[in-house]
C-alpha cells in the first residue's frame, strides 16, 4: 500500500522583513508570519486542496503553526503539534531556548490544534546540525509509521524539513532538496522503498502584487 509524506517549511517570517521587530519583541525567536507570508501560506493551502491528506503536523513555533493553520482550514482538518519538527536550536543564533507561546495561548489563536494529541518526540536545546537532523528525522518516520497508511502533512523549518527527508531517503536528501520557504517535499512510499518526487517544489507560489522586488527576494532567505 502508498503512503505519501508531504514536508512543507513555513512560509516567510515578519523578522525577515523587518529585521527590527526582533530588537524589541517578546519572544524574540518565534517571530509570526509577514503580511506576504500569510498569503504564501493561503497559496500553500490551495496546492494542498484535493491531495489525500489526513493528519497535519506543525512545529510548535508561531509560524509553523500559523501556515499549518491556513491548510488545515482548507482541507478540514485538526493540527497535531509535535515538537519533533521545531526549529534547529542552534546557540549560535540563540541566545537561550526559545519562549514560544503555551499550547493553551496557540489553541485560543487556532482552534483547530489537537490538545489531545502528547509530541512523540523531544527537542531540547542547544543542540548540533547533526542533532537536529536526527531528531526530525526520527520525528518523521515514527510519524509516518504511527499513523501508516494515511498521507500526513508535517509543517517545518528549513533544517527539520531537511532533516525529516533524510529520515526518508538519506544524505539523497542532503544533495536534492532545497528547503526554500513555503517549498514543499513529497515522499512516497510503494514497493517496500521510499521515493523522492518534490525536492522542495514552490510552484504554488506566484508573485504578490505591489511587492517590492527586494522585498520579495527575501521570500528564499536559506535560514530556518
């Protein structure tokens, strides 16, 4: 029987755009959506509408959650947040472990996320690219395993997107997929194997309106 795994990074990020917001926020590493990113993640959504989809799975951060959301609307669906997906807790760009919103503050934001559902697995800061790459890569099969045969949606960053591909196909995965925001990756299981059939599409994608080109160059910034 198939399954397929889509791998989508979150669409573009407010402190990518002004990186000012970062110098007074209060959870200064979970920056919400831009206002382009918001329509990224709509875009997203509308690719996704009609594909097989079951369960959705999002980082814990605001802007995977918040691109998670805009396809769980369309496709009707509940949000599972699993911590296995979050962000590369990487010391050099933090400080110290993110503050991110509570679970309780996400569900009133977003009625859809799942209380039920318990993350199978655990991301502790800080930690290394091969600690990171591990971990959502584990995150991603334990997933796929669990919840076999249905087609699941895991929401990312640009390293646990990466990361979860390996989990799959290996450092194949370290060669061919490009992990650009709002990109997606797409699995399939059939024959006993593991196919490679989007390496980081973003085809879904089309231009803004009245956006500024260096605006929009910023759509692709290769960090997480």
């Amino acid at each position: 029987m198939n399954q397929v795994i889509w791998i989508a990074r979150h669409a573009n990020r407010l402190d990518f755009v002004n990186p000012d917001w970062f110098l007074t926020a209060e959870k200064r590493y979970d920056p919400p959506l831009s206002d382009d990113g918001i329509i990224q993640a709509q875009q997203l959504a509308k690719r996704l509408k009609g594909e097989r989809i079951k369960h959705i799975f999002a980082s814990p951060f605001l802007r995977t959650v918040q691109t998670a959301n805009a396809v769980a609307e369309i496709l009707d669906l509940d949000i599972k947040l699993e911590t296995g997906l979050s962000e590369w807790l990487n010391p050099e760009w933090m400080t110290e472990e993110p503050e991110k919103l509570s679970t309780l503050e996400l569900v009133k934001l977003f009625p859809r996320i799942d209380r039920s559902y318990t993350p199978r697995i655990a991301a502790k800061y800080p930690e290394t690219h091969e600690q990171v790459r591990y971990r959502s890569g584990q995150t991603a099969r334990c997933l796929a395993a669990e919840f076999w045969p249905h087609d699941i949606l895991l929401v990312a960053h640009g390293a646990s997107v990466l990361g979860a591909a390996m989990g799959f196909v290996g450092d194949l995965a370290k060669t061919e997929v490009k992990a650009k925001l709002c990109s997606l990756v797409k699995l399939v299981h059939r024959e006993s194997q593991w196919f490679l059939e989007l390496k980081g599409d973003t085809s879904h994608l089309e231009e803004i309106p009245g956006l500024q080109p260096e605006y929009s160059s910023l759509w692709q910034r290769p960090t997480s």
